[in-house]
C-alpha cells in the first residue's frame, strides 16, 4: 500500500493498516533526505510502535538496499532508566523486533547508557546527539515518531511537570515519572519542535478523550499540544476508535 500524503490528521480503518502507512512513509522520508545527498535521521518511540513497525519497516525500506540504511542514524524520543535486556527498555525492544532486521550501523544507532545515573545518562546522550548533528545548536531529526498518553503525555514529557518550561537542555533526566519506572531520560520541546516532520501515531478508544482535547480544544496544559514544530510538518496518523470523537475535518483512508 502506498503511503498516504499526510495531512493534519489522516484516520486509517485499522492499526494494522496504519502500520503499513507509517512505514511507507518513513521509507519515503528517508529516500526523500537521500536524494539530497545526505543522511537520514530518525527518532523513534516505545511503546504499541515497536510491535507496529517491526512488523511493516524492514518490508518498506528493503527495496532501497542496506547501503541506504548505511546512511540512517537512528535515535530515541525517550528512554527509561532500565538494562537493555529489561522489558521496558526502549532500546532493547527495538534492538530485539527491529534493528535485528533492519541493518543500520550499531554506531549510527543512538541509544543512552543505561549504567550511567540518571543525570549523567541525560549529558551522555545529548554528546552523542551533538556529535551525530555536528553543526546543529539544536539536533534537527528529520521525523520523530511520537505516542501520546491518554493523559496527554508525549515522550517522557508528562502533564504539570517542569521540564515542560525547559528551553535550554535538549535532553533532560527525570527521576519522577508518574508512569513507572521513575527514571527516564528524554529529549525536550526544542529539540522536537525543531524537527523537519513530527508525526503522532494513536490507537484505540482509550485514546479518543485526550485527542479531542487536543486537536480540538487546543488544550495547552497538554504535553502533545505543545508539539508544534517551528518550521517542519505535523500530522497525526489514528485509527478509526482513536479518532471516534472527534468532529475536526481528517482525511479517512481505507485499504484498496
């Protein structure tokens, strides 16, 4: 299935179906960012994404060829503070159901030091960003790949807490989380409203409430409202239960 042309908000039939869109897109993407002779850089989520992308990337970026992939430098939107080996290591998902089959360069893969304190895992990881967007002031991925909660939640960004007003770090420690584990590190506001393309992808009924709040009552007390990238695109990719309460125009696709 081709990927659609996102718009603001694009509504597929299935989480299934929106899968296989997604991955086409990022595949687009980076053949897009190749043609122009330089890298692309991506940054993924946890969550229901790791299922959902393992399943349909290594199909859709195939057909380009590992010396594609070469060119990939792959980050994470945020990580919790666990070993990889742990079940809720972001990193240790993927490095398990995707990078298995999709062979991008260990050292273009970009993953936090999970031995490290909190804090020092933070400064850890933004070296690494800073050497992997050398010239960059403020790392510029060309898509990020965002979840949200259904309290409004985006990376580890979380509803009431500071590091929302933070401007100058771009990756901060958080030893509160409200979702366990406590200890996370994630990227900030800067760096995702610095993106070239930003996409949210939600599932589920469970999801429709703060969805409507968001795209809808453009309520500002929530985290993902405040993803607005400065100059890139921002579209949002939900499934029919997702998407069941909202009344903003979204473009349906269905599978032919």
């Amino acid at each position: 299935m081709a990927a659609p042309e996102p718009g603001l908000i694009s509504v597929f039939s299935s989480a299934q179906d929106l899968g296989a869109a997604l991955a086409q897109l990022v595949a687009q993407r980076a053949a897009s960012c190749l043609e122009g002779n330089r890298g692309f850089a991506l940054g993924l989520s946890g969550g229901s994404l790791v299922s959902m992308l393992a399943r349909d990337l290594p199909g859709a970026a195939a057909p380009a060829g590992p010396a594609s992939l070469a060119r990939w430098t792959l980050g994470f939107c945020d990580e919790r503070l666990v070993p990889f080996e742990h079940a809720e290591s972001t990193y240790g998902l993927y490095r398990t159901h995707l990078l298995s089959k999709l062979p991008i360069p260990d050292s273009q893969v970009l993953a936090i030091n999970p031995a490290l304190p909190v804090e020092d895992a933070a400064e850890d990881y933004a070296r690494k960003l800073r050497q992997a967007f050398q010239g960059d002031t403020v790392p510029v991925f060309d898509l990020l790949i965002l979840g949200v909660g259904p309290d409004g939640h985006t990376c580890s960004l979380f509803p009431g807490h500071p590091l929302l007003q933070e401007q100058e770090r771009i990756v901060a420690p958080i030893s509160d989380s409200p979702k366990p584990p406590p200890q996370r590190v994630t990227l900030t506001l800067p760096v995702l409203n610095a993106a070239r393309s930003v996409i949210f992808v939600a599932t589920g009924e469970g999801k429709a409430a703060v969805l409507k709040r968001i795209l809808e009552d453009k309520d500002q007390a929530l985290p993902a409202a405040l993803v607005q990238p400065r100059t890139g695109a921002l579209c949002w990719f939900l499934d029919e239960a997702a998407a069941r309460l909202l009344s903003v125009p979204f473009e349906k696709h269905s599978t032919l």
